[in-house]
C-alpha cells in the first residue's frame, strides 16, 4: 500500500471525527451521568512512524485494535451503569475484568499513539530535562534504562505492556510489565509505555520481536512523556 | 487438596500411558510416517503431518510456517536451555507439564511456559487437518459432547465464545474432566490443562481433546483483528478422528465414567 494513499486518508478520518458520537447526558436524576469515549486523532500520519513501524499497522492499530477498545468499553460503561443503577452489585463487579480490559486498553492505546512521534516531529531524539536527570539518577545512563526497557518487553510472556513509570509517592522512575490490557493505575503514574502484544508488530517483524523492541526507539516522543512527569 | 491430587495423579498416568499408548492411538502412530526421534536428551520440533499450505484457505501456509518453524521452535529451543543441566527433557513433554511441581523453582517459570508452549502446539499440529471430516453422530465422542452440552452445535457455541472472551493471549480447549465429562475451557498463555489442578485450578485441568490457539500469531498474518473469523475456520481443519482417539483414551483411564 503506498504512503500516498495514507496521506489521503486525512479526509477520511475528518469525516469519521465528524461521524464521532457525542457524549449525552442522563435526564434521570439518580442515574450517572458518563461520557462516551471516542477514538482519539493521531497527530501524525499513518505512514509516518515507518520505517520503525508501517503504516498497515499503524492503520490497523488506530482504526481496527484502539477503535474496538473504544466501542467495548462505552458497552462496559452501559452495562455497569446499568447494574449499579438496578443496585446489582454483584453484576458490576463481575464486569470488573471487562472494565479493566477495553477501559485499560483504551486508555493504554491514547497514551501509547501520544508518545510516538515521526522523526521529523522529534521523535527518537533522547530526552533533556528533568526527565533526563531523573533516568540518568535512577538508571545511570539513557542506554542503560533502554536496555532494562527492552529485557522488560522480551520478558513479557503472552500479551502486555512495558511503561516506564513514575511512583506517585516518591517520584522515582521505575520499569515494569503489565499483562493484557492492565492499566498504570495506583501507585504508579504512566511515562512511556510501548505495546509488546503481537498485533503491534506482527505483520512487520512476524515473530521476530527483538527487532521491533529495538527500532521502535528511534520514534519515541520523549517530550510527551517528560510532559507526563509530575 | 486430595481432589487436586486425584486430578493430577490421573492425568499423570494418562500422559505416561502416552509412552505405551492403546491400541486405537497406535494404529495412528503406526500410519504416521515421520521417523521416531532419537536424541531422548533434547526436545525436537516434531514434524507436521501435513504440508505448510494443506490447510488453506483456512489457516493459511504463511502462518503456518512461521508458526511452525519460528513459535514453536523457540518454544523448544528455550525449554531445552533451561532444562540443560537436568534430565527433565527425558520426559515426554506431556508428562513434564503434568509434572511442574518436580521442577526446581528456579526453573518452574521457564518450563512452564516454554514447556507449555512446546505441550500445547505439539498437540495443535495433531488436532488439525486437511482432510476434515465430520464428526459421526452416534460416535463415542458425538455422544459425549450431546450428554455435556445438549447438542454439537451449542458445543460450538459454547467453544466459539470462549475462544473469544480470551483476552490477550491463550488458548480454548474441550476436554476430559476427572469424572469424564466433557467441558469447554480456556487457559492463558501457554498454560495447559495437562498441567494439572494445582496450576490451573480445578475447573480448567483435564485431558484435551480439541485445542485452538488463540495468540495473535496464530491468525493475524489472515484474520487481522477478527478472531471470530478465525476460530469459524478452524472447525474446516479440526482432526476428529484424533480427537475421538483422545477422548477414547480418557475415557479407557476412568474407572466409573458417568455415561
């Protein structure tokens, strides 16, 4: 598929934007009132992280993978709604391991598309402030924490997540794996994730992972995630 | 805890019956024409019994290459690393994973996930084929799914929702319980119900007798994102002739079956 016709596809998505579900309010007075969620834009093109990763995924990504996230999780929200209004308990928590699925991965797929970057919009380019200082004081180097980051993705046993994160408490860095779509949540505050499930990388690198956890560096957004330092 | 030991002692000599298997499994194994192995210090990849593109269009011939070749080999390739300074790999693999607790601990992680992948896909290449066939109603196995599920269809209803609801990475599973009765279940990752109730809870460790992979590897070269259209495939490739062999070999190990 060539980036041309990617590029085009900027019309498309305005008209999907447009297309978008508004968020509606309740008229019952006891019922909660919740937004719906919906597919956030990329602030770049498709093809535009390629060649770290191709634009076919990242279209499949965006558009098949987060938008279904998006749709079962304004379900979810429908049906815990529901339940707690009826005053089922019971039935609300049984929804926790959806909630925390598509919740999760929605939100884990906002976070993730936000701290990617093409190379002309800075991506790759290390970080320089106090996101730098704080990796330097907890890993020693930039290189080191990149190579804790890859052992933590290669780690992964099925499909999860790697986030270097913020420990809300000290402000210390860590690295760590979450499993399936679990969310940074609690006692930690999400920096940088990168998405190790296969169909982030499958159709490029097949199985060969290694690969992808090693140039996907080259269109990380360091900015984003110094902006998500508290 | 003495349940979990039955379950377990049961599967244990199910999978050790394998070595010296019934008379229906070996005119299988009699047909199959791959060569033994015969370096019992390693694992080796097992050959498939049929060609790489025979199950299109299904399963397509990429993935099952690459699935083939690439997953399942590093499986392999990771289990024998942990286990070199060990003669685990002596073993079967279905009587390794039926084994986990006799594994040291600092080696109980690696096996069980690396062993389990290899258990797991050894057992996915024989439970597909080419050459699918109905399976008979009136057959052991026919019968079996009518008594457990009221019909074969809500069966694949049932198998169809699970295979499904996986979220993230795994596998859907029909198999025999302690008390031979057939049930649809679903284990993350690599974990299998061979594994016994002590890993994988009572409610999901039995004998299997279908299995589908659903890790994303398994279809998304095809299917992309839509697994539904995955796993209605795979009722085109299911091998129920060695799936009644595996039912029948359950069955044969349960003193008082229900049915």
């Amino acid at each position: 598929m060539s980036t041309s016709m990617l590029r085009n596809n900027i019309a498309l998505r305005a008209a999907l934007r447009t297309a978008a579900p508004q968020a509606t309010k309740a008229f019952s007075t006891t019922a909660p009132t919740r937004a719906l969620a919906t597919l956030p834009d990329l602030p770049y093109d498709y093809g535009a992280l390629e060649p770290a990763i191709s634009g076919r995924i990242m279209e499949l990504h965006h558009t098949k993978h987060h938008q279904t996230y998006v749709t079962n999780y304004n379900t979810v929200q429908s049906q815990i709604t529901d339940a707690l209004s009826a005053g089922d308990t019971a039935a609300a928590i049984a929804l926790q391991p959806a909630l925390t699925f598509h919740g999760g991965g929605n939100l884990n797929h906002t976070l993730f598309f936000e701290n990617l970057a093409p190379k002309n919009q800075g991506g790759g380019q290390p970080p320089s402030g106090p996101l730098a200082k704080s990796i330097e004081t907890h890993y020693g180097s930039f290189e080191k924490m990149k190579t804790q980051f890859v052992a933590a993705l290669a780690g992964i046993q099925g499909s999860g997540w790697a986030w270097l994160v913020q420990d809300n408490e000290t402000g210390a860095l860590g690295i760590r794996q979450y499993a399936n779509q679990d969310p940074v949540v609690g006692k930690f505050s999400p920096l940088l994730g990168i998405d190790a499930w296969e169909h982030a990388y499958y159709l490029q690198y097949e199985n060969r992972k290694a690969e992808y956890f090693k140039e996907i560096w080259g269109v990380i957004n360091w900015k984003v995630a110094e902006a998500r330092m508290k | 805890m003495q349940f979990a030991n039955l379950t377990l002692g049961w599967i244990l000599s199910l999978a050790q019956s394998r070595l010296g298997v019934g008379p229906l499994v070996q005119s299988k194994l009699d047909a199959n024409t791959s060569p033994p192995p015969t370096d019992t210090t390693a694992y080796t990849l097992p050959p498939l019994d049929y060609s790489y593109a025979a199950l299109e269009p299904h399963f397509d011939e990429e993935t099952m290459r690459i699935h083939h070749t690439k997953h399942h080999q590093t499986y392999i390739t990771n289990l024998n690393a942990a286990l070199q300074d060990t003669s685990f790999a002596s073993l079967h693999i279905d009587d390794l994973v039926a084994r986990l607790s006799e594994v040291p601990a600092e080696l109980k992680g690696k096996v069980r996930n690396q062993g389990g992948g290899h258990a797991n896909h050894s057992f996915f290449w024989k439970n597909l084929t080419p050459n699918a066939t109905a399976l008979a109603e009136g057959s052991p196995l026919h019968k079996g799914i009518e008594h457990a599920f009221g019909s074969f269809e809500v069966f694949q209803q049932t198998f169809e929702k699970a295979a499904t609801s996986v979220f993230g990475s795994g596998w859907a599973w029909l198999v025999v319980q302690e008390d031979g009765e057939l049930k649809v279940v679903t284990t993350l990752n690599q974990f299998s119900p061979l594994m016994g109730a002590g890993v994988v809870g009572n409610g999901v460790a039995g004998f299997p007798v279908i299995g589908l992979d659903v890790w994303e590897h398994a279809y998304y070269l095809k299917y992309r994102n839509v697994r539904p259209e995955y796993i209605k495939a795979y009722w085109h490739v299911v091998n129920w002739d060695f799936a009644s062999d595996r039912y029948m070999e359950a069955r044969s190990s349960i003193a008082h079956p229900e049915l």
